[in-house]
C-alpha cells in the first residue's frame, strides 16, 4: 500500500477524483489507485455512525489527480470480468 512517510496530506492538497454511495465501490478505487503508486484517501466514511449520510470521495493528492481520473476511467471503461461458471 502506498503511504506517505509519517504525514497525512493536507485536504487543501487533495482533489477528488471519484464519488460513490457504496464503500466497498471506494474501497476498490482506493486500492486500484494505491496499486498504481498514487496514494488515495476516502472520505466520508462514518464508522461510528451505523447510518452514513452523503457519499463517499476517493481524493488523491493534486498532482496525481489527472493520472487517477485517466486510470479510473480506463478501469470502468474495461471492468475486470466476472468468474463464469462453465457449467452454467
């Protein structure tokens, strides 16, 4: 996992560059961005709160934000297949 070394980015440094409803949506595009080297942050998630309001925002730091967008959109552009059962 991508990290920055012993600091946590500034918000003013970030810009978001995916929004969802769905964590585990979040949890993907963090992971897929963090596998290509470009540290991300979710925000919005509310652990103490067992009903969340609003979404979520995947923000990564400014300078790596057109590189995200570019990887982001290729994934949706080709979503990993799905496991096919051959047997049907």
């Amino acid at each position: 996992m991508a990290t920055m070394p012993n600091q946590q980015p500034d918000n003013n440094e970030l810009e978001t560059v995916f929004e969802t409803m769905e964590e585990s949506e979040a949890m993907v595009i963090r992971g897929l961005l963090e596998s290509a080297e470009i540290d991300a942050l979710i925000v919005g998630e509310n652990a103490e709160n067992p009903l969340p309001v609003g979404g979520m925002e995947v923000r990564v730091p400014a300078e790596e934000a057109e590189e995200a967008r570019n990887i982001i959109a290729e994934y949706r552009a080709n979503p990993p297949a799905e496991d096919v059962d051959p047997q049907g």
